[in-house]
C-alpha cells in the first residue's frame, strides 16, 4: 500500500476520532456519560472529550417543558361529568435520576398528571372547581411533584385551562344566578323602604315635639300646591284646626 493511501487512511481514522470523541452540551443540556454502559459523570456546558466507542453521552434537556393535558370526563364528587384540560410545567433539577431512574421523564409525567387529575378532580366538588380553583391547581402540583422528585423531575406549575358543563347545567345556573340576582335586588328595595319609614317618623317625631315646625310646614305645603296648581289657596289657622278636630273627636 502506497504512502499517500495510509496517510489518506490515518487522516479519515482521526477525523473520525475526532467526531466522536468531541460533544458540545450548551448551556441549558446537561451530558450524562456512561463508559460500557456503566454511568460515569455527570458534564456541563461547554466542549467535553469521550473516549470513542467505549463511552456514550446522553444530553438532557433542563429547560422547563410544557404538558397539555388533553380534555378529560371527569365525574366530580357531587356526581358532575364535566370535561376538563389542564396544562403542566415541569423542568428536570436531576439529569441522572432523570436519565437512570425513568425510560421516558416527560411521557411518565404526563401520564401521571393525567391520572392524578381524574383523581383529584374526582374528590372535589363542582363549586370548588368553578369558585376555588387555586386550591385544585396547588393539589395537582402538591401530588405530581411528590410523584416525579424520584426522577429528577420538579412540576413547578399544574393549571386547569377549561372546564366545559353540560348544557341542561349551564341553564340550571343560569336561572340560579338570575333568581339570585332578583333576590339581592328585593333585598335592596326592601331596606331603601324600611330606611324611608324610618326618616318619616323621626321627622313626624321631631315636628310633633315642635308646633312652630308644623305651622311652617303647614305654610311651605301650602305655597307648593299654589304654585303647582296655579290657584289661589287661603290658609286656615293651626289652631282652628285643632279645635276643629278636637270637636269631632267628641
């Protein structure tokens, strides 16, 4: 074999070398290194050396990930079918657990996302999903990040997007919260009228216990159904007023 081939050869051999020996992990991977098939390290950012053929890099991701839950029938205590979608953010804190510990982390996790909302969902009531729908959020979180820590995997935020009810429902809650509208609406008239009654008579009190009061009143009454009517009123003295009712008293 002639020189120029076996250096030709030997150039081909280290370039190939050189591929697989080099691996570039950027700054939001992590490189989990395994040498035949036993795990190695763990290797940052940057440009890392592997002996070829005899170890193997693995990139992981450490980026948050977004999980759509697809819409789900969930039965809810009281006996509701509603259907309901979610949606999941999760990251990896531990690319080795994540790698070693679970074949797939993101498909696990959504699985398991999807089973523990049926779950949680399933224990709470319809009001407390339409009214306190914080608190079934941190649930969710609260049992999927308990579930996937042993992987590696933090769920930093489960949000329940829609909950879609059934239309004979929609109306039932529809009449509700009109009557309940027509309530608050009585309510309010009814306390604007005892409110009335009761500046009348602190006003009847008042000029009662004064009957220079009433004389004005009597005088100012006058004056406005003069001036509404266009005529001419004579008034008549309070106190033939009394004495005339004090006659027909008797």
């Amino acid at each position: 074999m002639s020189q120029p081939i076996l250096i030709a050869a030997g150039a081909a051999i280290a370039l190939i070398i050189v591929l697989f020996a080099f691996r570039i992990v950027w700054q939001y991977e992590r490189g989990i290194v395994f040498r035949f098939g036993k795990l190695r390290k763990e290797r940052g950012p940057g440009l890392n050396v592997i002996i070829p053929f005899i170890e193997r890099m693995v990139k992981v991701d450490m980026r948050l990930e977004t999980l759509v839950v697809e819409p789900q029938e969930v039965i809810t205590r009281d006996n509701v079918t509603v259907e309901v979608d979610a949606v999941a953010y999760f990251r990896v804190v531990n690319a080795t657990d994540a790698i070693i510990k679970v074949k797939d982390y993101a498909k696990a996790t959504g699985q398991f996302a999807l089973t523990t909302l049926r779950s949680v969902l399933g224990q709470s009531d319809l009001d407390e999903l339409l009214a306190h729908r914080d608190r079934v959020n941190e649930r969710l979180r609260e049992i999927i990040d308990e579930h996937t820590e042993p992987w590696g995997v933090e769920a930093t935020l489960v949000e329940v997007k829609d909950v879609l009810l059934p239309e004979n429902l929609q109306r039932s809650m529809a009449r509700q919260a009109e009557a309940e509208r027509e309530k608050r609406a009585k309510i309010i008239h009814a306390d604007g009228e005892r409110q009335a009654a009761e500046a009348l008579a602190e006003a009847a009190d008042k000029l009662a216990a004064s009957p220079t009061s009433i004389q004005l009143r009597y005088m100012q009454t006058l004056v406005e159904m003069a001036s509404e009517q266009n005529a001419t009123i004579l008034p008549i003295p309070m106190d033939m007023l009394r004495e005339f009712t004090k006659a027909l008293k008797g």
